[in-house]
C-alpha cells in the first residue's frame, strides 16, 4: 500500500539562527527510513507527468521504485543513467516548477519529494564508494567542451559514456562554473562538485583549468590545430549587468557575481586568517534584486557577519524570481525584505566607502512584457537605507570573448549564441548550451542543454 | 618541461624580480599590452600581471613584479625548477599599436616601465618613431635601463630626486619635449595611477589622443565578476575584457584610486602575517 499522506517527510534543516552563521549544509538529508517512507508516496503512475517536467528526462517511478526495494545501487544507476550530476540537481533544481510541479500526488497535497530522493540516492552513492563509470567502447573521435559548469560537465559526461574523447577546457583554476564559484557552500558543498567531476575524470574525460577559450586557442584552432571534430560550447553566463545608479562604483559596492566568487571560489567563507583573498566587512547589506543569485548574496552577507542585510527588490512578494525555497529560507534567517522598492543612488563617506542607498517606493501598474506588472515610483516616498555594502544582483550579459574570435558564430541582439533546438549553432560542428545560448537560467536547464548537444553531437560524428 | 614551471629568475631591484615561466600556448598568443593572472599555491589569490615579454620558441612568457604584498612575495620565494600552481592567459585586449600614428611618447613611471617596455618595443619594431620616457624616484630603483635603451628610437630617463637622467617626473620630461616642439601623434602611459591622471590633464592641454593601462583590482579576470569595472566617458567598462588599455582622456581616475585602495588594511595584514611567518622560519 503506498503511503497516503497529504505532506512530503521532513527533510531535517540545520535551525536558522544557527546556520545563518555558518557555511554548512541548510538542508541535512534523507535517512534510509525518511527516504524509504517518502518513496512508499509514489505511486508509480503508468504515464508519469514528473519526466515530462524533468529537462534531463530522469526515469523518475522507476529510481524510486528501487528505492522502494531496497535496492539503491539500482536507483544510482537509474538516475545516473539519464543525470550526470544527480547530487548537484538533487540539491539546487527548481523541482517545484519542474517535475513535482506535474506529479498526480500534488493535486491533493503535496507532490513527492522527488528532489529530495533523488539528493538521497546520489549521496548514498557517494558516501559508499558507489559510482557510474560505465562506458562504451572507446570510439576515438574527439569532441572539445568549452566551460565546465553544468552544461559542460553533463554534456562531457553524456559523450564520454557513448565512447568519445572529450576535453573540457575550464577558464577558471577549478572545475565546475557556477556550481564552484556562485552557488555557496551552504546549498551546495564543494566537495560534493569535486565529486562528480572526479567521477567524469575516472570514465576518461580530460579537464584543463586555467585555459580561457578565445584567448589562448580560439576555436577554429580547437578543430585545425588540436584536432578536435566537434565543439559544445557552455561558456556561461557573463558580465554582470548593475542598475546604473550613482555610486556603483563605491568601495563597498559589489557585483552579485562578484561578491559570491570572493565568498566561494576564493574560500573567503574560511575568515580573512585562512584566506588571501580579501571581502570587506560589512555591518549592514543591500542585495538589489530578487533572483535565486540575490538570495544566495544576501544569504553570504548575513553569515559573514553583517548584522542587518535587506532584498531591495521593485516589486512584490508574488514577483520574486526567486525559489520559494531560497525566498522562506532567507526569511527564516533574518534577512530583511524590502518590496516596492527601487534604487535610487548609493552615497559614500570621505573614504570612498559606501554609506547609504538612497530609494524610492513603487507601486505595480499594468503587466508589461514580461506579464508581470510594472513598477511606478511613488512620488514624495524617497527615504534612504544606511548601507555599508550595497550587492547589485540584476543578471548578466553574455560574455564576449568567443563570439568575438568566432567568425560566423551568429548570436543575438542580445550577445546570446544562437542555436537550434537541437543545440546546433550557424557553424558546422559547433553546439551550444547554457546561459551563453539562453541568458543567465537555472542548472538544470543548462544540464538539459548539455544532454540534447551530446545526443546531437554524437548523431552529427555518426553521420560525418 | 613542466606547465608554469620558473625556467629563469632574476632579481632585477632588491624588490622587484624578473621570471620566466614555461607557458607555450601563451607564450604563442601574447601581443603587447597583454596580461595574465597567477596563483602561487591551491588557496591562493589570483593576480593579474601584465606580460613583460615572450618567447615563442622556448615557449616562456616573462613577467616582472614588485614585492608589495603577500603574494609577490610568496611568489619570490619560488626558484628555478619550481612552478607556479596556475598561470592563464593571455588576457585582455592587446595594445592598438597600428593605429597610433608615426610618432609616439611612451611614458613609464617606476615598475610601470615593466610594461611600457613592451609596448615601446612593439611601437618601435612597426617602424614608429618612440620617445620613451622612464621616470623612477630615485638612481637605486632604476630597471631595464639597457632592454629600454635598444627598444626605442630615444630613451629620456628621469629621476624624481634628480641623481640620474633628467631630474623630475615623467610628466616634466614629456612637457620638455613638447615645449621643445616633438609634435607626437599619441602617447602611452603606464605607471601609477596618479602620474597617469598627470599625464592625461598634460596631453588634454596640448590636444594628443593618450591610451594608458588601467591596473584595477580583478578576481576572475575573464569576465565574469566585474571587479575591475572602470568609467570610461561615463560608461561602465570592464578592464579585464574591454581594456586593460583605456582612452586616458575618458578615465575617471579619482574613482579608480579610491577603489584600488579598498583593501588597504587586509593587505597589509596580510604581508605582515607572512613576513613574522618568515622571521618565525629563519629564527627556527
């Protein structure tokens, strides 16, 4: 009989006022009960909605099935089968927007928590030695990926099975993109992205850090000098984009990204004794913005010790880009929510360190473009917020160090790559995916990018 | 030969040393004007330096830096045969040689002569006629004077207290040449920060288009973090992929002074942390 109850089983959570100083893991995990108890919710629909909402395709009754049996080196395989980086999506997806959206349970109730074991099932597999290294027979054909974040590494993963040579170039120190440098410790441990890019180095995937394609080697060298026959690029997201107000430039005013790769990718987490890298001391923050990434920033501030740190965000609450996941955690953690309120200039003191942000409240017109509606200023309702750190947190704009050195490369008016559904770019043998062919999105769609270009890719060297 | 392994070193000043490191695929690619970040060790900061000069054939990319904080001088205690844990590059977009005319000052201002050599060098080997003027406070400080020499059509070496060369700043020296009637097409700075602001108000005054090479506080340094975001006539531009060279008339220098000294006290901290680590080692 499967487990009738209207609510997923608790995922035990470090308590807020603990974790927000600390960058250990928010959410704990699965026991073997939890997850055997949460599996029984299943109920192994014959049309499963939850793998039409999966980007990966993930044989989402059948891994959960395994479980149900005890069997979870079955399920590992399963789900690594069809996810090359089952721990990462397990802890970061929107799986409330995504598979758990379609699942029939969450008519009545809530869905099953399909994140939550898949992170169960990938943990287990880490934590007892137990990985998914098989490959086919090694083909000999050569396929470059430029980038290793979750675009790259899934698609190196999903090549290397099917028997390709594939080297992924990393223009970083350290593999991994964003899952290494935005995404923080808390949500994600590092140690958990080393990993599984360790696994993908044992089934023979070559990584070289520290190589900035379109600098060093631009990609018509990869295929006439190197020897490459096919290229998958998932260079990333880029430059961060501010809100062009006065005072963006002020000490004390970072970039999301950049406040996130000092904390992470440079270990500022460990305190200014155990790290070269230098973050200034803030008392208080203003995150500008409402994206998961602002999340993430204000969530860093809080545990680096600022005492106050408000989401200075235009609109709403209903409006939040954000998960609702990020949203109630950054809440429970103290951090403070300002809506319906805009930027309007940062001031400094005589040191050239900023000191206030000045702001305006607004009030939400008629829906525009995007069909959210509008922000109005509301004359007369300036006030100013004292602020030592002010972390715009507004997206980025494609990075231009490829298009520009790819002839014939076609990208939008935006500087995003152009591809086909297929992931298929203007140039022959050239694939893209990611945020530098969507704009910045979420891993998993990135995951979903690097799955559809290897299948693509693999179709492309079979026929050449 | 192992990746960024240290094939020579060289101390040029009791604080400013020369490397060369084994970079081929760098060493292939870097134009004048070109930059690369290092880290020293697995959990150290990443550091951009601007390339002094290569060598394609022994595949070296040669760097020159001044001891001024921990990591240099955690750096400087590398030796030959050793290697540096990473090394990226080539960076940034190269100096616009071609389109500087037929008659171009380069100024150099201390260890900025480090990478005013090379772009003096690439001016002169495209045929232009270059002024290159060397300004160090003092005779001890002197570097490359020889390289300098041999990579310009005249050096004009200048020193601020006046006990070499031609006594006062490289601003006055280019001054004196104007005055004296040089008619140049461009000028170059590279040095600190305050003589580039100098250099501009001069070259604004006399109307000559001036590039200088912006040296911002980066962290990734591949576009990605915006760190090194400079105002250029008012747009936000970032030094990593946009520059590091700049329209020097178009700079807002007083926002990038203030920004380079952001982390003044961790700074210091931490070379004082590593220089009582030393003594600790030397006294043990």
């Amino acid at each position: 009989m499967p487990n009738m109850s209207l609510t997923k089983v608790k995922m035990t959570e470090q308590e807020p006022n603990v974790r927000n100083a600390n960058f250990l893991e928010v959410a704990q995990g699965y026991t073997l009960e939890q997850a055997k108890e949460e599996a029984d919710r299943c109920l192994n629909c014959k049309n499963p909605m939850c793998v039409q909402g999966c980007p990966v395709s993930v044989p989402i009754p059948q891994f959960i099935a395994k479980i149900k049996e005890d069997d979870l080196a079955g399920a590992y395989k399963i789900l690594s089968n069809a996810n090359a980086l089952p721990a990462v999506s397990g802890r970061v997806c929107p799986q409330e927007t995504q598979c758990e959206s379609k699942c029939i349970r969450g008519i009545k109730g809530e869905p099953v928590a399909i994140g939550r074991l898949e992170r169960f099932v990938a943990d287990w597999a880490r934590e007892n030695g137990v990985a998914n290294l098989e490959t086919a027979e090694k083909n000999g054909h050569r396929v470059a990926v430029i980038g290793s974040g979750p675009a790259g590494l899934t698609c190196a993963g999903e090549l290397a099975r099917k028997g390709y040579d594939v080297t992924v170039f990393e223009a970083l120190h350290v593999a991994g993109g964003v899952l290494s440098y935005g995404i923080p410790e808390f949500r994600l441990p590092k140690e958990i992205v080393n990993k599984e890019v360790e696994n993908l180095v044992k089934m023979g995937v070559k990584i070289e850090t520290n190589m900035v394609i379109g600098k060093v080697l631009s990609i018509d060298e990869l295929f006439e000098e190197m020897g490459f026959e096919a290229v998958f690029i998932g260079s990333g997201a880029g430059l961060p984009m501010f809100a062009r107000i006065p005072g963006e430039s002020l000490c004390g005013v970072y970039s999301a990204n950049e406040y996130l790769t000092r904390i992470n990718l440079m270990k500022a987490f460990r305190g200014a004794e155990n790290c070269d890298t230098p973050v200034l001391e803030s008392k208080s923050v203003a995150v500008i913005g409402g994206g998961n990434v602002a999340m993430d920033a204000a969530r860093c501030a809080k545990r680096m010790g600022a005492k106050e740190v408000h989401i200075v965000y235009r609109r709403g609450e209903a409006e939040l880009p954000a998960r609702k996941e990020e949203v109630h955690h950054a809440m429970e953690e103290g951090i403070i929510f300002d809506f319906l309120t805009a930027p309007v200039s940062i001031e400094g003191d005589e040191k050239g360190r900023a000191c206030k942000l000045n702001c305006i409240k607004m009030e939400l017109g008629e829906p525009d473009a995007s069909g959210r509606r509008r922000p109005i200023p509301v004359e007369g309702s300036e006030f100013a917020i004292e602020v030592d750190t002010v972390i715009p947190s507004l997206g980025t704009s494609p990075n231009p160090l490829i298009r520009s050195t790819t002839p014939g490369l076609d990208t939008n008016k935006k500087g995003c790559i152009v591809t086909a559904e297929n992931g298929a770019t203007s140039r022959n043998a050239v694939f893209a995916g990611g945020d530098a062919s969507t704009g910045a999105a979420t891993v998993i769609l990135a995951m979903g990018a690097g799955k559809t270009a290897a299948a693509s890719i693999d179709e492309y060297l079979r026929n050449k | 030969m192992e990746k960024y392994q240290i094939v020579l070193k060289k101390p040029l000043k009791p604080d400013i040393t020369l490397m060369e490191i084994y970079a081929p695929l760098i060493a292939k690619k870097a134009k004048a004007g070109q930059f690369i970040i290092f880290r020293v060790d697995a959990d150290g900061e990443r550091v951009p330096l601007t390339i002094a000069y290569t060598d394609k054939e022994r595949g070296v990319v040669a760097i020159i830096f001044q001891k001024v904080g921990a990591t240099t001088l955690k750096l400087d205690e590398l030796n030959e045969g050793e290697c540096l844990h990473d090394f990226v590059g080539p960076l940034g977009v190269p100096t616009e040689i071609e389109k500087m005319g037929k008659k171009v000052a380069v100024v150099g201002g201390g260890a900025g002569c480090a990478i005013a050599y090379p772009i003096a060098k690439a001016l002169h080997e495209a045929g232009v006629e270059v002024h290159l003027i060397a300004g160090f406070r003092n005779k001890d400080l002197i570097i490359l004077e020889e390289e300098m020499g041999a990579a310009c059509t005249e050096l004009h070496m200048c020193t601020d207290i006046g006990d070499y060369g031609f006594h006062g700043f490289g601003t006055d020296m280019l001054k004196k040449l104007l005055d004296e009637g040089h008619k140049f097409d461009h000028v170059v700075a590279i040095g600190p920060l305050m003589m580039m602001k100098f250099v501009c108000k001069l070259t604004k005054q006399y109307d000559i288009p001036t590039t200088i090479s912006m040296n911002p506080i980066m962290v990734d340094g591949t576009g990605m973090c915006g760190c090194c975001r400079v105002t250029v006539g008012g747009e936000t531009k970032f030094a990593c992929v946009d520059g590091p060279d700049f329209d020097g008339h178009l700079v807002d220098f007083d926002e990038v002074i203030a920004r380079n000294n952001s982390y003044k006290a961790f700074e210091t901290a931490k070379k004082e942390e590593h220089i009582c680590r030393l003594r600790g080692k030397t006294n043990a």
